[in-house]
C-alpha cells in the first residue's frame, strides 16, 4: 500500500467523517462523544475522581479541546449532517422532557 500524500489523506479523511455522518446512529454516536469531551460545559465542573484538584483545569481543558477540534471537524468536513445533528439532538431533548411535562400538566 502506497504512502498517502497530504491531500490524499485529507480526501479520506473528509469521507470517513462523511460516512460516520451519513447515519442516524453514527450522528448520534459522534453528538454523545463530542457531549462527553465536556465541550458544552465549563471547564470548572467537577473533576474526575483520578485527578488532583489542582490539575482539574488543565484536565478538563483539555478533553475540551478535544470537542472542539471534533466538533469543528464534523461542521467542515460535512456541515449539512452538522447541523441535521444539531437537530436531532435538540428534538431528543424536547422528546425527553415531553413525559414530564405531560405528567405535571396532569397534576394540575
């Protein structure tokens, strides 16, 4: 197997984002990893029990950062499934708190 020059690598690397992307199951896969990384958090949430107070910031800063750059891989590389994504997990969210409010509209 021949060595891939930079633009070859970015090409197959733009497709395998667009393939995961293609999916309902690879978006959402993709959305809970980006969700993980604490992207939509602050970096001054609790830390993980492994890690020392004094290093939280950077700890944590740092999976941030990881999100960030996946984050902003999947809105270049395919920003109509970025934004399909966005979407769908917006609709989960409202379909999540759908019982609960159908539950205290009962209890009123």
């Amino acid at each position: 197997m021949a060595k891939l020059n930079k633009k070859e690598a970015l090409e197959r690397w733009i497709a395998d984002v667009r393939g995961v992307m293609a999916t309902e199951g690879g978006r959402r896969v993709m959305r809970e990893i980006i969700g993980r990384t604490g992207l939509f958090e602050s970096i001054f949430r609790q830390p993980s029990p492994l890690v020392r107070p004094e290093e939280r910031l950077v700890f944590n800063g740092a999976w941030r950062d990881f999100g960030q750059w996946l984050h902003d891989e999947v809105a270049k590389c395919h920003p109509a499934a970025y934004d399909l994504m966005n979407n769908e997990a917006r609709l989960a969210k409202q379909m999540e708190g759908e019982p609960e409010k159908k539950e205290a509209e009962a209890d009123e």
